[in-house]
C-alpha cells in the first residue's frame, strides 16, 4: 500500500471506505439483500484486519453467490490471501464476521475447501503426494485417528481426477511445480466440500496443468459448487470467471464479471486511486515507529 | 571359548541395564528429534536443555534429594521457563529467534553453572556428584532411574503414535491442518511437551551440554535414507539408539570418560556415513549423478561432431584429433581421453589417421543429431523461440530426448510442416538435405 504514488486528489472524504468517484452504470459492489442468508455460500459484513495496527482489508462487505467461480483479484499486498484466511476465521479481526451458508465457519468447515498458496509449504518434506492428499481427509477423520482405507481410497481418486495417480507414491520435491498445485487441488477434492477457497492455484503453473485445472473447476461449478480463487492473470479473468471481486484492501467491485470488470474499476483497483487511506496507513505506521 | 559377552561384561546385569537405559535416550532423542528438526525446533532443544541446569541446581538444593525424578522435575520446570522466556522475547520485542535463544541459552546455563559450583564448594568434594548433568554419565544410572526413563519413553513413543498424523500436518502445513478445525496450539504444546521430556530423560546420561545433537544427530543422518516421514521416524530411532548403547559402551572402556562426547561421536559417525553414502540424496550419489550426466553429454558431443564433419566431408571418416579439436572447441587431451572412453563403449575407432565412428557410435550420434535438429524446428514453428536462438535450447535437451519423444516430435514435424525428417541427418549425401531450422520461411539464421 505505502508504495503507491500519493497522488494528489481531490478526495478529502474523512471515511476512507466511502465511495466518491464517479459511479458506474452498474453498482461495482453487488450483495444480494433479497437472497435468503442460508442460501449464500460466503457473506462477509464490516470486516476490518489489521497486522500491528497497518489495515489489509478495510471495510470489507461482501455476497458471494452460490454455484459461481469467482475470481479475486488485485494488486500485491491488497488482501486477498488475508481475505481466504479470514472467511476461515484463521485471522484475528478488528471488526465484522464472515459466514458460510449463514453460520459461522466452526460450523460449517467440513464444507469447506482449502487450497493454499503453495510457497506456504516446504515441499522437502519427507512426504507422498498421496499422503498430502489424504490429508484432506482429516477433517472428517478427526483428532488421533487414522484415516481410514476408505480416506485412502478417496485420496486416490482424487489425484486420479486430477491427472496425477501414476505420480501417487513420489516424494513431493520430485514433482514440478504445476503437479505440486494440482497435489493442492486433489487435496482439496478429497475435502469432499460446498465452497472451495483458493489461493494462486494457477501461479507457477504450466498451461497444459492450468487448462486442466479450470476443467476441474467448471466442472465442480456444474454440480453446483461455488469456488473463490485468487487470481494474478487479469487476461484471463473474463474467461474464467462469471463474478469477480476487485480488492484494493478494501472492495473496489463485487458482481458479474462483464458488469464490474472494466477499465474503470481496473483502475481505481490497481491504480493510486485509495491515497486517503494510503495516508493514513503510513500515519498510523510512522506515528507506531515513533517517526510522527 | 572365547566368551565374548564376558570380555564386553554383558553378563553383568549392571551393565546391560545401563546400556539398555542408554539405548532408550538414544531411540527417544532420534524419533522426537525428527518432528523437532523438520519443525525448524532442534535449537529450541538445546535451548532448553541448558535452562534445565539451574533447575538440576535448585531442586536438590531445596530438598536436599539427588533422586532422578526430584532433579527431573526442577529440570523441567527450568526448561520450560526458559522456552517460554524465548517465546516472550520473539513475541514482544524486534530481537530474532536465534538472538533469543542465544540470550536464553546463555544466561540460564551461566546461572546453572554459578549454583552448581556452589554445591560443590559448600559439600566435601564431589559428593553431590550434579556435575554428571554437565556432560552426561550413564554408569551413574540405577535400577530406579532407568525404570522412570522407561516409563517416560514408553509414554513418548505412545503419545507419538496416538500424535503422529496431526504432527505430520502441523510440520508439514499447519494453515490447512487449521482449516481443518485442529487447534494449531494444542498440537503445537503437545509436540512442544514430549520434547521437553526427551530432553529430560536423556539429561544424565548424555548431559545438557550435548543432548541437542542427540536430538538433531540421528533425524538429520536418517533423513538421508528416506522420503517417508515414518521412516525416517523409525531409523532415526534406531540410529540414537545404536549411537546411544554405542557410545555408553565405549566410554565405559576407559576410566572417567563421560558418556555424552561419545555418544555424540558415535552419531556424527552415523551421520558422515549418511551424508557420504545414503543413495539418492548422499554425496557420493549425487556426484555420481552428475559425472554420468557430464559423460553422457560428452559422449553426445564428440559423435555430434564426428557425424557433422561427416556430413561436411561427405564421408564417414576418419578425422584427425585436430579436427575434432577445431569442431568441439576442446583441448587434446580431453579429445583424446573422450576418444578412448567411446573406443571403450565400441563407439568409434582410432588409428593414426583419425577417430572414426563404428555402426554404433554412427546411430547414436545420428540420434544425438536429430535431436537437436528436429528441436530446433519445433522451437521455431511453434513460434517458442526466434531461429538465431534455438540453439542453445536444443544443445541442452538433445541430451535428455528419449526415441519415443523423436518418434512423436518427427511425427509431428512431418505432418504439419512437410519436413523430410529422414534427411535431416546426411552423412553421404552432399550436406545438401539439411537446411537449418527457419531457412524455409527465408528468415535469417545466425
């Protein structure tokens, strides 16, 4: 954020989650009012996270509509990995809640799916792509149990789905980087879940695994799951997804990607446009550092 | 009869508990330690195995006690402050984890040091006989310290197998084992704990100084033989145990010797036998590798140059080191040492006039050669890579070409882009059924 230009604007809003450019025809953020709340697979409302006092998302208010393959997008630090971990309530909040279907995710997390980023990991570990597979049975195995022949069996086909059951007992430093993702995605289908979540499963990868993957994808789209991803590629954004959400710390455009994604909102997400808030950021970071 | 279980004094009851008790450190310290070395912990271990000095200290200068549970139980209480300590610094100040434990460490083992001296001089000599917690000495166990040691290392292993899955994942990807619903905390304590009770358990025989490598020792050397946690889990423990048993059993061999130095002697010993001979991930492998990499590409080289100044020449051969010298860029002496390694393999033939290539060295360079040529085309009609740059690419993946990905590549060059791929190599035509990849479409080739 603090290394956005300051360039000078106009915008001297107090509330820097207020909206003061000029409105598009179509409302960029989108929610779904008249939507039964049980109905909706991802509602977040007022949150705020903040890393030692610096924001990375603000004001955060959000619908993610059922059956959809949604894309995040937006600039390097802008929150998106901090939204994925938040709808898991894995970060502290300042403020608001996130909810799957209605309910808090403690309730609902075994219709969760969960791809993280795969920097997040060490791939020396001494492991099989099949036992990181069957990890995602875990959840359902729960505390000091194994999993069960039929978690394996599960994980098996999972990686089977995903192009890789020759690659099953390899250790995973020997798989190049688009089978590690698509290890990730088994992962993720043997969670068996509703609501898939996400993070860069396309960065670093090949474009044989990358068209694989979206297969996968639209497929779980077809059976009426809805799947959040981060995305880096804005090229092929329009392609991929039918709603996507532009994030700049705070929500820049929520809805159906031909309605919200266009060069307007393109560039109030990636271009200087959040200044006030950039501002106050680095006051609140310097006044922390004792520089104020 | 030689008796050779007399000559070792295993008959004495003494002495096979003393070593069975050093084997349990040794099994103990090699399992825990593989969770706590992949955890990026094992310093964390030595940490707190130092802080359990004062402890040792001031339980038997509060109750007098020298019993192993009464000194384990200060130990432990010590430990704990100290990892906590640690801890606290990390969390609330800018000071990094090493800077931490470094202060910690140091700090607490001076405090250690200062009380032990204390008792020593206050008590006629060496009675208290606390400065075995320093380096370790496992002949000073009895029958009642090995049982509580066992009775803790059966409680470790047990705790480990019950553990074992939400270790793995906590190691491995502890955000996802989070979404999962697993309280990152609690499994964290629980690893945190038992490595606090390896260490203690260890802490007479190997003392506080070396019980960390009993820790990191065996799990890095097992690590070397394996890709499966489990495994590695297992052979570090039977590596700490061999090591342990080992070193007890050598240092009882000379008078006043303490058991810790060698025992951790005898596990480096362990570990530079990994490190050196361990297949795949060992040294030696890896070297090897690479020599039978950098002789293949030799070996593919040479006949590339002997077919390409075949084709020049319009004959098979035979061409003079000085030739080979000019096409391959190479000195004499490797040519020449090159030369006779293929001479070895049946690949070429020398004589006085040249090097020339046998029906087998012919076929292998021709494939080498179409590799690189139908490559180079590939690159440039998939539009990968401009034709002035396609060299260098197809120079490194020549190598690595299998006949089926020829087969499928020819295939695909023949039927889309009308390429001869049977004249792409010529040897005793004019040269003239080869033209560089590019020269179809009339653009420059460097």
């Amino acid at each position: 954020m603090s290394d956005q230009s300051p360039t000078p604007v106009g915008d001297q809003s107090p509330t820097p989650g207020e909206d003061t450019s000029a409105e598009p025809a179509a409302p960029a953020i989108q929610l779904l009012p008249d939507v039964d709340p049980d109905k909706i697979p991802i509602r977040i409302h007022d949150m705020t996270i903040a890393y030692h006092r610096k924001p990375v998302l603000w004001d955060v208010d959000l619908d993610v509509p059922e059956g959809k393959l949604v894309g995040i997008v937006g600039p390097n630090g802008a929150g998106k990995s901090t939204m994925i971990l938040a709808i898991m309530n894995l970060v502290p909040k300042a403020s608001g809640w996130a909810r799957i279907y209605g309910k808090p995710y403690e309730e609902m997390r075994r219709i969760v799916g969960y791809v993280p980023q795969r920097e997040s990991v060490d791939w020396d570990f001494p492991i099989s792509a099949h036992e990181v597979v069957t990890m995602g049975r875990y959840g359902h195995v729960g505390w000091f149990r194994r999993p069960s022949r039929q978690d394996k069996q599960i994980a098996s086909e999972a990686l089977d789905k995903v192009g890789m059951a020759e690659y099953a007992d390899r250790q995973i430093s020997q798989l190049s980087g688009g089978q590690q993702q698509r290890v990730f995605l088994a992962r993720a289908l043997a969670q068996d879940a509703k609501v898939y979540l996400m993070d860069e499963p396309f960065a670093g990868v090949d474009a044989a695994t990358e068209a694989a993957i979206i297969d996968i994808l639209m497929e779980l789209r077809a059976q009426g799951k809805t799947i959040l991803v981060v995305h880096h590629d804005l090229q092929t954004v329009t392609r991929y997804f039918d709603w996507v959400i532009m994030l700049n710390t705070r929500v820049v455009a929520s809805g159906p990607t031909e309605e919200v994604f266009n060069d307007t909102t393109l560039n109030k997400t990636y271009g200087g446009r959040l200044t006030v808030l950039s501002q106050a950021a680095q006051a609140v970071q310097d006044y922390e550092t004792g520089r104020a | 009869m030689f008796d050779f279980l007399s000559v070792l004094h295993l008959e004495d009851a003494t002495v096979r508990m003393v070593l069975f008790g050093s084997l349990l450190i040794g099994a103990t310290g090699g399992a825990l330690g593989s969770f706590a070395v992949l955890r990026g912990r094992s310093l964390m271990g030595d940490a707190l195995a130092h802080a359990a000095l004062p402890g040792v200290a001031l339980a038997f200068l509060w109750t007098g006690s020298k019993s192993l549970p009464v000194l384990i139980t200060g130990a432990t209480c010590t430990g704990i402050i100290g990892v906590l300590l640690i801890q606290f610094i990390t969390s609330r100040t800018r000071i990094k984890a090493d800077a931490a434990i470094g202060i910690v460490l140091t700090v607490f083992f001076g405090v250690g040091i200062v009380l032990l001296t204390h008792i020593q001089r206050s008590l006629v000599g060496n009675q208290a006989g606390l400065d075995k917690f320093l380096f370790g000495q496992a002949a000073s166990m009895v029958e009642d310290d090995v049982r509580v040691m066992l009775v803790m290392s059966l409680f470790i292993f047990v705790v480990v197998l019950i553990l074992y899955k939400e270790f793995k994942a906590l190691i491995f990807d502890p955000n996802f084992l989070q979404s999962l619903g697993y309280s990152l905390q609690k499994v964290d304590l629980a690893l945190m704990g038992l490595i606090v009770l390896t260490v203690m358990v260890g802490l007479q025989a190997v003392g506080v100084v070396l019980i960390a490598a009993m820790l990191i020792t065996p799990a890095v050397a097992a690590r070397f033989w394996t890709e499966r946690l489990h495994v590695m889990v297992a052979l570090a423990a039977v590596i700490g145990g061999v090591s342990g048993a080992t070193g007890t059993f050598l240092s009882a061999q000379a008078p006043r010797v303490p058991t810790g130095p060698v025992m951790v002697l005898v596990a480096t010993g362990l570990f530079i036998v990994s490190a050196l001979f361990a297949p795949r991930r060992g040294v030696l492998a890896r070297w090897l590798r690479q020599r039978a990499n950098v002789l293949r590409e030799r070996r593919h080289h040479l006949l590339r140059a002997l077919i390409e100044l075949a084709e020049r020449a319009g004959k098979a051969g035979p061409f003079s080191t000085q030739e080979l010298m000019d096409e391959l860029g190479w000195e004499r002496r490797r040519v020449k040492r090159e030369a006779k390694r293929l001479r070895r393999l049946d690949m070429v033939t020398l004589a006085h006039h040249g090097v020339e290539a046998t029906p087998a060295g012919l076929a292998e360079g021709t494939f080498v050669v179409k590799c690189h040529r139908l490559w180079e085309h590939y690159l440039v009609y998939r539009d990968i890579l401009a034709a002035d740059h396609v060299d260098r690419p197809a120079d490194e993946v020549e190598h690595l070409l299998t006949p089926d990905i020829l087969e499928r590549l020819e295939e695909i060059l023949r039927r889309d882009h009308g390429i001869d791929t049977d004249r792409v190599v010529d040897i005793h035509g004019s040269g003239s059924g080869y033209r560089p990849a590019g020269r179809e479409r009339g653009e420059e080739v460097g």
